[in-house]
C-alpha cells in the first residue's frame, strides 16, 4: 500500500510541476503589461528615460519573447533606414516613431498568430546619434550629434557652454512631427509647423526652473542671440561695447562706471550720446552734459541698446597737459642728470 502511494505521488508530480513552472513567469509577465517582466534586463530598470524614448533608423535593439526561440535575446536587431525590424516569426515590423512599450505592444500583435499570449521585451542595445544645432552666442556652435536621451542643459553644456556677450534669452524650435515642445510660453510659428518658445538665460543656468530643462528632441534648434550693447567711446579710461546684461538700459552714469570713469582731457560739457533712427544707419545726436550729471545738478540720461556715448576732448585741457607732462619730464631728467656721481 504505501509503495502505491509513493508511486502515486511521484507520478501526479512529475506530470503537473512542469506545467506550473512554465506557467509561472508567463502570468507575471502578462499581469505586468509585458513592460517590466520579472527577467527584465536592466537598462529598463529605471523605466522612463527609456520607455519615453522614440525609436528610430539605426537604434540597435534586443528582443525577448517568452516560450519562443526563434528570437533570441543574445542577438542585436538593427531599425533599419526606413524604420522596419526584420525579426525570426514576427518579420518586418514598422518601429520607427513608437517608443519602447508602443514598439512591445506592436510585435506581440504581430505574434498573436502563432503564440496564445506573446509577452515582448525590448531592451535598447545602442542609442543611434541624433543633429541638434546649437546656434548664437555659444563656445561651439554647430551640429551636436546626440546620444540618447540628453537635456537642454546638457547640450549646451556640449556645445561648450553660454559666451560672455550672450543675451537674455534662450530660444528652442522644434518641428511638430518630432513632438510637442513642452514649455509653457510655446507658440506656433507662422509656418504652423514648428513650436517656438523662449528660456531665460539667468533661470537656465541657475536652475531656477527645473521643469524648463527639457528633454531636447531630434533636429530641435537652440538659438541664443547675442546680447544688446552700449558703447562709450572718447574720453574714457576704458572704451568699448558694454553688455546690457538683463538689463533693457542703463543709465549714462553706469556707462561711465564700466568705462572706468572719465580720462585726463576730457571735456565732460560736451558729451553726446548718438542714437540709430529706426533700422538705418543713420543717428542723431543727443547733447549730455556730463558735468551736471556728476555733480547732481542734472538729471540722469537713459542708454537704450546700440547707443553710442561720446566724450570728446578739450583741446585746451589737452595741450595744458601735454605741457604738464613734458615738464615732468624735463624736471626729471635735469634730477637724475644733476645727482653727483
């Protein structure tokens, strides 16, 4: 008797354990929508940086379908150039434009007919590179050839970060057949297939917004327009364009700041500040009396960008000086010509 039911035993599990154990992983993967199998690889571990992605020619992939080895997840399937995978079984499936888990879904479809529940992984082997032009007032600008899923702060970063003379602004275009551009200020340009928005520089490379680094897509466009300037010339201890910064002016005072204040010979009475006339060339002339302005007794002048100070000299100044200047000189030499020897 008790030999029977041994026998017995070793029957009933022999024939029913393989089933459960066959069974087992296939109901864990279907309960998690084939996305996150229980034998997952790891590069879909962290789930959305690779599920977002949008697959495209020359994305390399591993595929895993459960109880079929027909395709193996030890080879490396190429998207070929016009966006098809050629797999064992399944044959020629269009991927390009779906994402991960769209491009799942899209071969266990094809799969129904020959198996009763397919469960597809896929596992992004090799990022194909993506042009991304990085445009303006940048270390490096030109094409950036991207890899994978990369940041705005990222691409700029690669295109070598922001140029001293860099503007306000940020601008990003992007085609609508690449996808939305998620910012909030994004409008439509007057073609009506492209978005186009706008970043401050201070909060981009300040981290101010964290929602305005955005994921940077295929062909997308990232423009930063050189920042307005004023200039001081004349006069000054130091002449040149000066960058307004975030700021739209300055004042006349402020110019004089970053020029290092007036020069020895300056006739401060006779400053003008020259002004475009709309889109000409042509400026007009704006008196300022310096003097006034220093001394408070006038009121403080308005720089607007591309604005021109002017300091001339004084003639008579200039002459005093010079002969100031040669005495020294003379007085100089006669004391180091009359020290005993």
């Amino acid at each position: 008797m008790l030999s029977l039911r041994c026998t017995l035993i070793l029957f009933l599990a022999c024939t029913f354990a393989p089933a459960q154990i066959r069974e087992t992983p296939k109901a864990a993967v279907i309960s998690g929508m084939a996305v996150t199998p229980v034998s997952a690889p790891a590069a879909l571990a962290d789930g959305d940086d690779i599920q977002g992605y949008v697959l495209g020619p020359e994305d390399k992939l591993t595929v895993k379908v459960l109880d079929l080895d027909e395709i193996s997840d030890k080879d490396v399937y190429r998207v070929d150039t016009r966006g098809n995978l050629n797999l064992p079984v399944a044959g020629r499936v269009h991927v390009a434009g779906l994402t991960v888990e769209q491009a799942e879904n899209q071969i266990e479809s094809r799969l129904k007919a020959v198996l009763q529940n397919p469960a597809v992984t896929l596992s992004l082997n090799e990022f194909r590179p993506e042009p991304v032009s990085v445009l303006g007032a940048v270390k490096n600008p030109g094409v950036v050839q991207i890899v994978g899923r990369k940041t705005l702060y990222e691409v700029l970063s690669m295109a070598g970060g922001l140029n001293t003379d860099a503007g306000n602004t940020i601008k990003v275009t992007r085609a609508k057949k690449y996808g939305p551009l998620p910012l909030a200020n994004a409008v439509d340009d007057s073609t009506g297939e492209y978005r186009v928005a706008q970043l401050n520089v201070r909060g981009v490379m300040e981290a101010q917004n964290p929602e305005e680094n955005i994921p940077v897509l295929p062909h997308d466009v990232i423009s930063v327009p050189k920042a307005d300037l004023v200039y001081v010339v004349g006069c000054v201890k130091k002449s040149g364009g000066f960058v307004l910064s975030e700021r739209e002016k300055i004042s006349v005072l402020q110019a004089l700041s970053l020029a290092e204040g007036l020069d020895h010979g300056a006739a401060p009475g006779s400053a003008k500040i020259l002004r475009a006339v709309g889109t000409t060339e042509n400026r007009v002339e704006i008196p300022v009396d310096l003097r006034k302005i220093l001394t408070g007794k006038g009121g403080d002048v308005a720089l607007l960008a591309n604005d021109i100070l002017f300091v001339p000299s004084s003639v008579a100044k200039s002459a005093a000086l010079r002969t100031i200047e040669a005495a020294i000189q003379v007085g100089t030499g006669i004391a180091i010509y009359s020290r005993p020897l």
